[in-house]
C-alpha cells in the first residue's frame, strides 16, 4: 500500500514541475478545449440534452439486470457467443481459449480501455500471441513500452517531434516525418496486419439491449477492419455500457463526439450485430463478447456511487480537471485516470490501495459540471475519502491532526488562546513538511476577527 502512495505522490511531483510536460499538455488541452466549445454549439439546449441522457443511464443502473438479460437474450438470437467475466483473471482465461481453439497466432486490436485494464496485451505476449494496437495514439504508446495517457487521446502527453523521434527509432520512420507522413508510414505499415490477422480485438461504447448490437465510435477505421477481415472477432465490453434502445444512438453519439473530440459526430460509427450472414461477404465467421464485471456490481451495490457507473467514457472530466493537467495521466498507476478513475478505481482495485486518489482533487466541481450525463463526480470524491477513513485507512498523524483541529475548533476560548505567532508556529511545525515544500504558508493575523471587532465597538 505504502509502495503506491509513495510511488503516486513521487511522479506527481516530478511530472507537475516539469515544465516540457505541462507545455505539451496545456498546448494539447487548448485544442481540446477551442474544438468542445465549438461544437457544444451544435445544441440549442445542451442541458435538455444531458438531462436526458442522465435519465436514461439511471434507468439503466438501477435496472441493469433486466437490460443485460435483454441484451444477453438478443445478442446470442443474432448469432453471438456470449461469455460472462467475473474478474479479470477469468477474462484473460477465456480469450486464450478462444486463442487456442483457433490456433490463433496474431491478433490486431482497436482502442479498448477494457481490455487496458484486463492487460490483455501482456497475456497475449506471455503465451507467444503478436498484439498490435491498430489505433494510431495506441500504436505510439505500445512502441513507447507505455500505458495509455489518456482515456480518449493515449498519446496525449507526446509531442509530434517526440513521435517522429519514436518512429525513427522504433521502425525505420524519416526523422523529419510530418505528422501526414508519420500517419501515413503507419497505415502502410499495419495495413496487410489486418488481412494476416487471426483475431480481431474490439471494445465497445454503448451495448443496444432492444437488438442484441454493440456500437463502436471512432475516428480512424481501424475498428473496422480488426472486426472486418479476421474470421474471429472478440468484443471485451464492461457490463455498465448498456443503453435501452437503438433509438437513444441519436441521444448518446453527438454527446460522446462533442464531450470527447469536439466533433459533431464521430468519423465511424459501427452498429455490429454478430458474425457474419450466409447473405454477407464481409465480416468475422465467429463473434465472442467477454462481458467484464470486475467489480462493478461491487459499486452498483452502493447507491452513492451508482451513478459513477453512467459513465460513457468521453474523456471531459479529465481535461477539465487542474489536477490532472497538472500531474498528468501516468501519475495516477491505473487505467482510468482524473476524476472518473478517482472515483472507481478504489472500488475496482481496492480502497486501501488506491483510496489516495480521491485526495489528488481540489474538489472545485469542474468535472461534474463537463460530464454530459451529470454524474455529481466531486461529491463523489467526499463519498470515496469518508469511506476510506470509516474504513480505517487514515493515518495515525492525520487522526491526530484532525482530532486536534476539531478539538480547537469546537471552542472559541481554545482558539483564542492561542495568538497569532503561536499559531504560526504550529503552522511551521505542523504543516511545513505536507503543505509548504512547494508554496509560501499562509500566515495569522496578530489579532483575531473577534479581538479586531471589539476594538472597533469599543466593547474592548
């Protein structure tokens, strides 16, 4: 435990005082950020917009069972085979089964956060499985050796000069590549992967339970074709990414495309229903959708931290967060970063391990106010620090330094008692080592608001 909390608090530092990251990201940020606001203006009334899309995922959550059965039921009547995933240890088992049933030696994947967090790409190494991410920001980082930076945008953190760099190294690439040419290195590069492939590896956005389909959106094709030309296709989707009718697509694909690129709508949007028809050309022999719980009905358990289960993975909440672009998204040791990964992950992997993290926040609510289906994410961080403390998992010198503020602050006369330079003495001897490493302390007026307020009525 102590190893992570060490390890979190020593990156964040390093990373929000170097200045070459934060010039990257704030650049990246602002480009995200002008996009957004362009094309939030495509609503007449965004806020009708969310509230509707919030409605619909309540709905969902709180009735997730009906609509998985729903979907279960429609899904295998198209012709998908259907495996339910307790954890991630059973998800990896079974997707090397269906490896070794197919004798299957090469694999091209789509961007999928799911299977991030199963680390499928490391079991597929362990057992002589080539796995080659087809997402150009997911190519970067698999080169790079790294985990992704970002839920949407992986390479978020890379400069187009660190890429070319990367590519020239890694794979031959010009070194002064622009980042058309490095775009279109890669396609080349991929492309006859696609048609050699055994499997084709996919995530999910959203799961139709009225017609048994999953829809994918995305910028780039390659989910396309990793669905498209190998004979198996694997989908690996976590049980949450329900929504009730093909119809609620309208409602969820611009909000998802405006929240996460700024886009109107995504380039490509896939509705897939199954493996292919004996009337069709294209498309896998065989469909398998892994449905991961992992935890997830642990946080459906509880109805204060239901709603963080709405989540349609846009990416807002991240770059509106100050800690996050301070700190960045490696920071965090986890697969969902920023606020949404503050809220979950000590739930997915653990509060006591991962229950610093609800403390990495300034809790200025600017991640509830971005997130387009309103999940009240600050409140959620108070929700997930005061069961980590119910639990037991505070510190012997934050209880006493709790106790002893409260004991203070509870009387008047005990903090009157203590004048200003005391006080500022205890602030040095107290909170210079957690709070004043890195900024000036603040400091206690010679006189109290009481004392001052006395002098003036002359009640003194």
């Amino acid at each position: 435990m102590q190893d992570i909390h060490y390890k979190f608090k020593k990156d964040s530092e390093r990373k929000a005082f170097d200045l070459e990251h934060r010039t990257k990201i704030k650049f990246n940020m602002s480009q995200y950020d002008v996009a957004v606001e362009q094309g939030k203006l495509q609503y007449k009334n965004l806020e009708l917009a969310r509230k509707r899309a919030h409605a619909i995922k309540h709905r969902v959550v709180n009735n997730l069972e009906e609509y998985l059965i729903e979907f279960a039921a429609n899904f295998e009547k198209n012709g998908g085979k259907l495996i339910w995933a307790v954890d991630e240890k059973e998800a990896v088992k079974e997707i090397l089964t269906i490896m070794s049933r197919h004798e299957a030696k090469h694999v091209v994947k789509s961007k999928s956060m799911t299977s991030e967090e199963i680390e499928l790409n490391e079991a597929l190494e362990v057992n002589d499985i080539e796995s080659l991410e087809t997402d150009l920001g997911e190519y970067i980082v698999q080169l790079a050796g790294e985990k992704p930076y970002h839920i949407v945008t992986p390479a978020m953190h890379k400069s187009s000069n660190d890429i070319a760099e990367l590519f020239h190294e890694k794979i031959n690439a010009p070194a002064e590549s622009t980042p058309a040419e490095m775009t279109h290195y890669v396609r080349e590069r991929i492309r006859q992967k696609f048609v050699d492939a055994d499997v084709g590896i996919t995530g999910a956005n959203f799961m139709i339970a009225d017609t048994g389909a999953i829809c994918i959106t995305e910028n780039e094709g390659n989910a396309l074709m990793s669905v498209s030309f190998p004979k198996v296709h694997i989908s690996i989707v976590g049980i949450e990414k329900i929504i009730p009718t093909i119809t609620d697509l309208d409602l969820f694909w611009p909000l998802l495309a405006t929240h996460g690129t700024g886009q109107h709508l995504t380039t490509y949007n896939s509705i897939i229903t199954g493996s292919k028809k004996d009337n069709e050309k294209d498309g896998p022999e065989v469909m398998y959708l892994v449905l991961l719980d992992n935890n997830r009905s642990k946080v459906l358990k509880k109805l204060e931290y239901r709603a963080a289960m709405m989540c349609i993975r846009c990416g807002a909440c991240l770059n509106a967060c100050p800690v996050y672009k301070n700190i960045g998204g490696h920071s965090y040791g986890t697969t969902y970063s920023g606020p949404i990964g503050a809220v979950i992950t000590p739930h997915l992997k653990g509060m006591e391990n991962y229950k610093h993290l609800s403390f990495a926040s300034s809790l200025c609510g600017n991640c509830s106010e971005v997130c387009p289906v309103n999940i009240p994410l600050h409140e959620m961080l108070l929700y997930n620090r005061n069961e980590s403390v119910k639990s037991g998992f505070s510190k012997s010198s934050e209880k006493f330094s709790i106790n002893g503020m409260k004991y203070f602050l509870k009387s008047r006369k005990r903090i009157d008692m203590l004048k200003g330079g005391m006080k500022n003495l205890g602030m040095q001897m107290f909170f210079t080592r957690t709070w004043g490493s890195r900024r000036d302390l603040p400091k206690f007026a010679k006189k109290s608001f009481k004392e001052m307020w006395a002098e003036k009525k002359g009640t003194k």
